[in-house]
C-alpha cells in the first residue's frame, strides 16, 4: 500500500515507539500508534492479580436496542473508536482501554473469537440502532461500534472513551462475543466500580445499585465479574483509563471444517491500485454459497493485532465494504490497501445464518 519512502518512515516510527513505550499497556493516542504498539502492550495483560480470581461465567444480558442494523455498520469497524481512519479529530471524552482475553468453559483462550464492542458516546448518545439510521445528534468523530478477532492467546484490545450517561442507565458497555462454530454472539455488558456523575458533576439518578440491567444479574459473582476497576495508564497526563477483563464462555468452541479444506490464511499479492492512488493487495479466496467474509491484517506482526480491513471487490473500485456473502460457489478477490507486515491475511468466516440478527 505505501511507496517505498512511505515503508522506511512507518519502519522508523515503529522504532520510536518501541523506545517510548516504558509503562505496561501505555499505548500513544496516534492512530497508527495505536495499532503499531498492540503488540508492545502485551504485557499490560499480566497486571497483578489478573488472572487470581476464580473462573464465572459471564452473564448473558440484553443485547439491547443499540446494536446497528447490517446497513449502519461502519466501514471503520477496527478496535479504535476514538479516531475515524486517519482523520486528525478524535471522540470526545476521557480515552479508555479495555483489554482481556475470551475463555471458553475449561478457561482455555479462544481463538478466532469475535469480539464487538459498542456503546454510548460521551454525550450519552448512540450512534446507531437497531431500529433507525445514524444518529445526527452523536458525535461526529466516534466510532461507536468495534470488532476485534482474538490470535492464538485468545486476547483482545479496544480503545475507546468512556461510556456517556442518559435517562434510565448508568454507564455500561456492550459487549458482543461469538465462539467459533456458534450461529449467534453471546452478549453482555460491563459496568464502571464507581458513582456516575454527569457532566456537570451532578451524580447521576441511575447507579449501578438500580441500573434495570446491572440490578437484574443475579448471580454475585457473575455481577461482580462485570464491575470493572479502571485506573489511570501510567505516563499520561490526559487522564486516560484502563481496565482488563476476561469473557468467559460457557461452552468449549468447536472449530468449523472448511470447505474442501480450503485455507483461511491467505497471501497479499501486490497489485496497482487507482491510477494516483496507493497500490493494493489482492487476496484470492475460495468462496462457497452463503458464507461471509471479512478481512483482517496483521500489520504489526503479533497476535493481538487482527485489525478489520476494509476492501474492494475489484482492483480499482472504491474501499467500500467489510464483508461479503457469497452467493455461489467459486473463487472471489478481496482488494486491500493495507499492507501486512508478515505479507498475509487472515479472512475469516461466518457460516450461513450465522450472526444475523439478536441471539
């Protein structure tokens, strides 16, 4: 994707950052940072007393009313949902990172898990719903909704900012996970360990004690496994939060055979884009009727770093899209404009009627 001056710049920005990233789990408010230093954050999954407490179950809560439609899902569906693609504005409100792991029963990591968050904007605002189009009254600059694809340590990352209030809730997340094998996502939320005030430092009517969500998980464990502590990252003087927390199934995944044991794991060819443009990279998949794909790249060479991509399905059409359904059988081409750094793509799948609406 990037000229030849382009890829000795991203090199050396690579460099700086890893001589800048001293703190566990400190990842810099860049963009390109954010994704670069994935892989240098690891560490910050060992904070103490992380993996002390007894396996719970996650609770299964209400999917809720918020959840996009399939036409409202964003083309920048990547774990940052502070920032929009490259754009220099960002979501306003305090950045947050949320980090973790997906557990299946037994407390082995999951790989291949999708993991979807989205939530409320600073204003208390969503930017989608289930129910309408895009909400003119959010802000312009977040995200509001996110995937991740868990590697081979069943990890995930996600920045975004912190939840806003309104009427009737107090702060929470959604979150959105499917095991590979399962049709539907299993859904829940987390919840912040403290009392909610507005914006105006006026504490909020609705807590975490009468929260019509929170109040109804009753089991105590479970309840607690969902309150989440956030602390300050370290070398920050924005006042950035983080808190780890791990999505523990109840069932053991079952890994999905293939068609024809076709591979997922798919080569870039480098291929001209646009006349002007970045070149792109082709990715040649065997598509079977049915089945969605959507492409993930590895641009920092580690296993928390599976990034959505967008693509295009012709070599110089518009990036216009983040999955496709086959309609037949047969071979189909993915374009993509960023580069994998190991020079290969992960293009997952869903199968038929897998995730196609509420659980």
């Amino acid at each position: 994707m990037k000229r030849q001056s382009n890829v000795r710049r991203n090199r050396n920005r690579l460099d700086n950052i890893k001589n800048e990233v001293s703190e566990a789990f400190y990842i810099p408010l860049n963009r390109r940072r954010f994704f670069k230093s994935i892989a240098l954050a690891s560490a910050g999954f060992t904070l103490p007393g992380y993996l002390a407490e007894a396996l719970t179950v996650s609770p299964s809560v209400t999917q809720g009313p918020y959840y996009p439609l399939a036409q409202n899902i964003p083309l920048d569906k990547d774990n940052d949902l502070v920032q929009l693609n490259d754009n220099t504005s960002i979501a306003s409100g305090i950045v947050t990172y949320v980090s973790g792991r997906v557990l299946d029963s037994s407390g082995n990591p999951v790989r291949g898990a999708l993991v979807e968050l989205w939530h409320a904007d600073n204003g208390g605002n969503y930017i989608y719903s289930a129910s309408s189009s895009k909400n003119p009254a959010a802000d312009a600059n977040f995200q509001g909704f996110g995937q991740f694809l868990t590697g081979s340590t069943g990890q995930f990352l996600f920045r975004s900012v912190k939840a806003g209030l309104y009427v009737g809730r107090t702060r929470h997340y959604h979150w959105g996970v499917t095991l590979p094998g399962k049709l539907t996502r299993a859904t829940t939320q987390t919840f912040w360990n403290e009392t909610a005030y507005d914006l105006n430092g006026v504490a909020w009517s609705t807590q975490n004690s009468n929260d019509n969500v929170y109040s109804t998980i009753t089991d105590a464990a479970q309840r607690a496994s969902v309150l989440l502590n956030y602390t300050t990252v370290p070398a920050t003087t924005t006042g950035e939060m983080q808190a780890s927390w791990d999505f523990v199934s109840q069932y053991t995944p079952v890994e999905p055979t293939y068609p024809n044991g076709g591979s997922l794991t798919v080569a870039g060819a480098p291929v001209p884009g646009p006349v002007g443009a970045n070149d792109r990279f082709k990715l040649t998949i065997p598509a079977y009727s049915g089945y969605t794909y959507e492409v993930y790249g590895n641009p920092t060479m580690a296993a928390l770093s599976w990034a959505a991509l967008p693509f295009s399905l012709s070599q110089t059409g518009t990036i216009d899209r983040n999955e496709y359904s086959a309609a037949a059988d047969g071979t189909v081409e993915l374009y993509v404009e960023r580069k994998a750094a190991k020079g290969f793509y992960f293009v997952s799948f869903r199968v038929p009627g897998a995730n196609t609406g509420t659980p």
